[in-house]
C-alpha cells in the first residue's frame, strides 16, 4: 500500500471513529442518573461497573456521537448517522467492558489499566461498526491509528485531570 492509500485508510478511519471518541469522551464532562449497574455486585462481591458508570453519561455519550456524525454528515460525501450511532454504542459498550474487567482483577475506579484504559473504545467501535454496518477498514490503518488514539487519549485525559474533570490523569 502506498502513503496516499494509507493516508486515505487513516482518514477514513477517523471519519469512522470520531463519534466514538466523542461518545467516549462526553460523560466525562455530562454524567448523572443512576450508575448503569444500579449498585449491583458481580458473583465476586464487586460491583458490575461502579458509580463512574452512568445512564446519563451513557446517553450523553450516545447523543455527542450523533451530533458529530450529523455534522460530518454535512461535510463528507455520505450520511453517516447510522454508522455514527453504531460507533458510539460501540465504544460506550467497549468501555464498559473494560469497567467490568477492571472491576473482575480486583482494580478500582480510577486504577490505571495501561491500554486497556486507552484502546477499549476504539476497538468496541471497531467491532460494532464491523458488525453492525459492515465497515471494514485496512489492519494496517487500524493498527497505526491505535497508536494516535493512544496517544490522544493520554493526552485528553491529562487535560481533564488539569481541569479537574477527572481525579487521575489517566
């Protein structure tokens, strides 16, 4: 593959994923409503997912991600809203996931999870958006834009901690 080529599978990529990053990003700032695991506990005595799950962040995240594909629908050469939802269901999914592993190996809320932390809803929106609207996109670009969302995610996370938006900068 060529630099061209790889440069347009990157830019489709995040075409793709930019609701989801948005999606995962906005209960950070817009939370509330009852945690999604309504204060459950697992078999093992933890809770599902903890307090820093909740509805509202869920369906904030959920809404964040459709304005940005409704807005990226008025740019790019298609209607993505479908792909948009998908997207960001996905990467809110993925990141719950994560909670529940984390809350599986005994870490707490706010316990670093290296790339766990970084990458689960990226491939979340990965997955649905395989799944559920048939996007397919090049290994190689998927692999590569990783390493950005890694990097982006550190970083966006730090500048929370900063705003106090989060309690730990990561």
């Amino acid at each position: 593959m060529d630099l061209v080529n790889f440069g347009y599978n990157l830019l489709s990529i995040f075409v793709f994923i930019l609701p989801a990053m948005v999606a995962n990003g906005t209960p950070v700032i817009i939370h509330g409503l009852p945690p999604i695991d309504m204060g459950k506990k697992w078999r093992d005595g933890r809770r599902i997912f903890g307090d820093g799950k909740t509805w509202g962040g869920f369906l904030s995240g959920i809404i964040a991600g459709l304005i940005i594909g409704g807005i990226e629908s008025l740019i790019v050469w298609h209607n993505i809203l479908f792909d948009s939802l998908i997207a960001s269901i996905g990467a809110l999914l993925g990141d719950l996931t994560a909670s529940f592993i984390k809350r599986r190996i005994g870490l707490e809320r706010g316990a670093p999870a290296p790339l766990l932390d970084q990458l689960d809803f990226y491939v979340g929106a990965l997955i649905f958006l395989y799944l559920f609207a048939g996007k397919v996109f090049n290994l190689y670009a998927e692999l590569a834009f990783a390493v950005i969302i890694y990097a982006l995610h550190r970083l966006t996370n730090y500048t929370a901690y900063k705003l106090k938006l989060k309690s730990v900068p990561w």
